[in-house]
C-alpha cells in the first residue's frame, strides 16, 4: 500500500497522520509501550521492534514544529518536508492488506488527548481499511467501558461480541455480507 498523509489545523498547530514509516519514532513507540496507558503493552528488544513494524501498517501522529527547520548547505530532498515533526500518537494495523486488519496499540499522549486528535486518526485508519477492497473484518479490542465502546462504535460502525462481564471486549466490523 503507498504512504498516505492527512493534515489538520487546530488553532496555531498543524497535525499530521501518516504511513511513512522513515517518520517513525522508535524512541516514541518504546516510551509509549512503556506508558501505564497501554497497559496491554511493553517494550521490545530493538530486533522485535524492527520486525513489528516491517509487518505491520502503523499510523503515526504527529506535530509540526512551529518554525522550519534550520538551513542547511544541502537542499531538502523532495520528499523531506521543511519543517520537524514530533510523534505524540500511533495506531498499528496488522493486516494482509486484503482481507483482514487487527487494530492495535492505538495511543495519543496525554497532553494532545481531549482535542478530537484520536478520533481524527481513526478515521484516517478507516480510510486506510476502507480502500482494502477484499476486506472482510477489522477487529480488535477494547476497554469494556461506555466511552471507549462507543468511540469505536462510531467510527468504525463496530459490535461488541459477547463479553460483557470483561474488562475488555472483542470488537469487529464486518464487511462484504458476511453472515453474523
């Protein structure tokens, strides 16, 4: 699948959700498995980390710096952007890139969550699992609380699967007629 990218504009900042991964922030993606936010989450050997994200689609987040960068003597590459941009949220997709896609490790840090930023970068990974034409289920797991259930619901028109007594719960969309 080619790199996308998505901007948006909140106030003075501009945000960037994309699939590059020369974008990605290693040290960013390590800190935040280490967060107690991502409680089902550690950190990995650098080897691990290397081949998760060589086999996984992750969407990363990201804010623009408010000045470009510094001049130097060489000219920036054609794809390099002017400007620096600090990873503050990710969410990885492990998928074929066909007919299933898990949802994972969706994250934003704390001091950029309440800003719709997560919602935004879900609906940038929709957009990715729409354009997978053969797609027959996007699933993952969420925390069993009203919120996060009806955050997913939302975006991504998923059912819960019958865990209600659970902490987490089993979430999917189905596509393609598939019967229940």
């Amino acid at each position: 699948m080619e790199p996308k990218e998505w901007y948006y504009r909140l106030g003075e900042q501009t945000f960037m959700v994309s699939t590059k991964p020369e974008l990605l922030s290693h040290d960013f993606i390590q800190d935040s498995f280490a967060d107690p936010i991502m409680y089902w989450a550690k950190p990995v050997s650098s080897e691990n980390l290397k081949i998760m994200l060589d086999n996984s689609c992750l969407v990363g987040l990201y804010l623009k710096s408010p000045e470009p960068l510094p001049s130097s003597e060489s000219p920036v590459a054609p794809l390099q952007s002017p400007f620096n941009f600090t990873q503050i949220g990710m969410a990885r997709l492990v998928t074929d890139y066909t007919t299933i896609a898990f949802l994972t490790d969706v994250f934003v840090v704390p001091e950029h969550q309440g800003k719709g930023l997560g919602k935004w970068m879900i609906q940038c990974v929709k957009e990715l699992t729409d354009a997978m034409s053969g797609l027959r289920r996007i699933m993952f797991m969420a925390k069993n609380a009203p919120h996060a259930v009806k955050f997913y619901e939302e975006l991504l028109d998923a059912k819960v699967h019958d865990q209600e007594r659970s902490q987490v719960v089993f979430m999917s969309n189905r596509t393609a007629g598939l019967d229940a």
